[in-house]
C-alpha cells in the first residue's frame, strides 16, 4: 500500500526538513537506485549524522515506497534528533 500524505502530515514533514537545514545538515534523496529483478522499488533518504555531521560518506538513510514515505521514514528520526541534539545559544 503506497500511502497517501495529508496536508497537515506534509506541513510537518517541512517543518522538520526546514529545523535540520537550518542547523547546517543535509539530506537528499538517492537518486540512483535502480532495483533488481523481482525486487520492490524503494526510494532512500541520505541525512546527515550529527555526531559526524562533517563526514556525508557516514550518512544515515531510510527508505520508503516513494519518495514521501521515505521523507517521513527520515523526518521521524531527525525529530528525534533534533531534541537529543539542541542547538548551542
């Protein structure tokens, strides 16, 4: 089942993309991944891991049926964090 985002979902899943930008950390999604035979297609998201936040070669990922889905998949993690890592004042 490829689920079907609401406009109250999709608002939070900016919301939490536009707080981990703005601290400096990236994701993207992985274009490239083409499945094997007989495989599911799944979409991957590649985030940044804030202890290493200055090495992408050690990105976290989460996949999804689509590419909103991976988006959530990544975006619960990041909220979590993005609590367990607040920003310095």
């Amino acid at each position: 089942m490829i689920p079907i985002p609401t406009p109250a979902q999709a608002v939070h899943v900016l919301e939490i993309l536009e707080r981990w930008t703005k601290r400096g950390w990236r994701y993207e999604v992985d274009p490239k991944f083409f499945p094997a035979p007989g495989e599911a297609f799944v979409v991957w998201v590649h985030y940044t891991d804030p202890d290493n936040f200055w090495d992408w070669n050690l990105a976290l990922r989460a996949r999804g049926v689509n590419h909103f889905d991976a988006l959530c998949q990544a975006t619960t993690v990041m909220q979590v964090l993005l609590e367990e890592h607040p920003e310095n004042t």
